[in-house]
C-alpha cells in the first residue's frame, strides 16, 4: 500500500468503515443477482471468474444457475502474491432476444 502521507487516526477509521462496508458485500447474496440484472438492467449475460479452490462461491453460483463454461490459466494476480487459476462460470438471459426486435 502506498501512501501520501501518514495515515492518521481518522484515516484508519474510514479504512475500517470501509472493510466493514466491504464484508458485507462479499456475503452471499439476499436476492439472486440475475433477477436485477437481467429485469432491471436488461443485460444478456452475466460471468463470475472464481478461484477453484473457492467451494462456497462455487457452490452459490452453481445454486443460483450459472454453468462452468471453462478454466483460465494465470487469470489473475491474487494480492500480488502470483497468478492464479479461475474457473469461469456463466448465466444467459435466455429472454433477452425476444425483448429487442
């Protein structure tokens, strides 16, 4: 982390307000994402890349309709600490062509 100058007290309290925002993002979902996504936002698609390792998120992506489309070699640069492997699982609104002319 590189900072610009000293962090000071009220630095760490937003940092910490922070992480907490940040831990519940990171949750399991209280409503199933391609519902918002492909009502509200009308997209065609939807992918999450997660590492293999990572059972719980697989296992909620799996519950929630995506399908294990491939793996990616060195997708990512996990904390600097070096490439890892993903899985890269995907959802279609099968909908969505009938909704545009």
């Amino acid at each position: 982390m590189l900072f610009l100058r000293k962090p000071t007290k009220d630095d760490e309290k937003e940092i910490r307000q922070c992480y907490k925002r940040s831990v519940s993002i990171h949750q399991p979902w209280t409503f199933e994402p391609k519902d918002y996504a492909f009502t509200d936002l009308n997209l065609h698609r939807l992918e999450a890349n997660v590492q293999p390792e990572n059972i719980s998120s697989i296992r909620l992506l799996a519950k929630s309709g995506f399908i294990k489309e491939g793996y990616s070699k060195n997708y990512l640069n996990v904390g600097n600490q070096g490439w890892r492997d993903h899985e890269r699982w995907a959802i279609v609104n099968e909908a969505w062509p009938h909704k545009h002319p």
